[in-house]
C-alpha cells in the first residue's frame, strides 16, 4: 500500500508540474477549486452560451438594488473554462449591474494570471456568457412576473 500511495503522488507531482508549466496558479487554484460553482434558484438573470468548441457555460445572478449580491456558474468544459467561469463569478460579487456589465475576456484574462493562446475562447466564453446573463436580468429587471411567461 505505500507503494502505491508514494506513485500515486509521484504522479500527483508530476500532473502538477506539467500544468504549472502551461498556467499560472491563479488558473489552477480556480481549475482545482472553482468557486461559485452550481445553479442559483429563482436568478435575476441568467445566461447561457454554446461555445464554437461546442461547450456550454451559464451564469446566474442573484441582485439587489442594481448590484450583484450572488453569482454563479456552470460549464460542460475545459479546465481553463472551469478557471474563467469561476474567476468572472468572482470578480463581479459585490459589483454593480453597470460594473459588471463592463467586464471583458481581457479582464478575466488579467485576472487569471493569463491562458495559453489556444485556451484565450475559455475566457470569451465566460464573458458572453456574463454579456448574455445582463441581458436577461436587464431585460426582466422592471417586470419581473413576466419570467413566469418565457418561453
Ligand atoms: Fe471549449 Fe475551453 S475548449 S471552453
């Protein structure tokens, strides 16, 4: 057993080596740990958006008095996804509507520390997905009934 439970973390090692050496901490700390993670019932706003790559990602909003009081997401996707969904969620907690609605891929991407070129469409993703979950909540915000009506 203790040889299997020293490979086992010899591999760990190893794992965590190989993905220090492609993102930065920020990137992993959110990847291994993400926060805000899972559905929020009955949200202010709520978006969801299919990637080109074919994953998906939602964001919901919990709000009061034009700021955001909770946020969260889910994704079917990658780890660097993972990292921006979290990390969005994160940075807008506590902003206003307006604040918010200003955040770029560029943030999130500052944000994270970085991704590698070919993981850059991870952090657009989350950001249309925040674009998106404005919306409705914007669209909504005066009626907010009508949510029982949508389609
Ligand atoms: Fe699709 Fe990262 S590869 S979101």
């Amino acid at each position: 057993m203790a040889r299997f439970d020293d490979s086992f973390k010899e591999l760990e090692k190893s794992v965590m080596e190989d993905m220090r050496r492609i993102y930065s901490e920020k990137v992993i700390a959110n990847f291994l740990n993400p926060r805000n993670l899972g559905q929020i019932q009955a949200p202010d706003g709520f978006g969801r958006v299919t990637g080109p790559c074919g994953d998906t990602m939602e964001i919901y909003l919990k709000t009061k008095n034009g700021k955001v009081t909770n946020a969260s997401f889910w994704t079917d996707g990658c780890g660097p996804s993972i990292a921006s969904g979290s990390m969005t969620t994160e940075l807008i907690k506590g902003r206003s509507i307006a604040e918010a609605r200003k955040i770029t891929q560029d943030d999130i991407l500052n944000a994270l520390g970085g991704l590698p070129e070919e993981s850059l469409h991870c952090a657009l993703l989350a950001a249309n997905t925040l674009r998106e979950a404005i919306k409705d909540y914007l669209a909504f915000k005066n009626e907010p009934w009508k949510r029982a009506y949508r389609r």
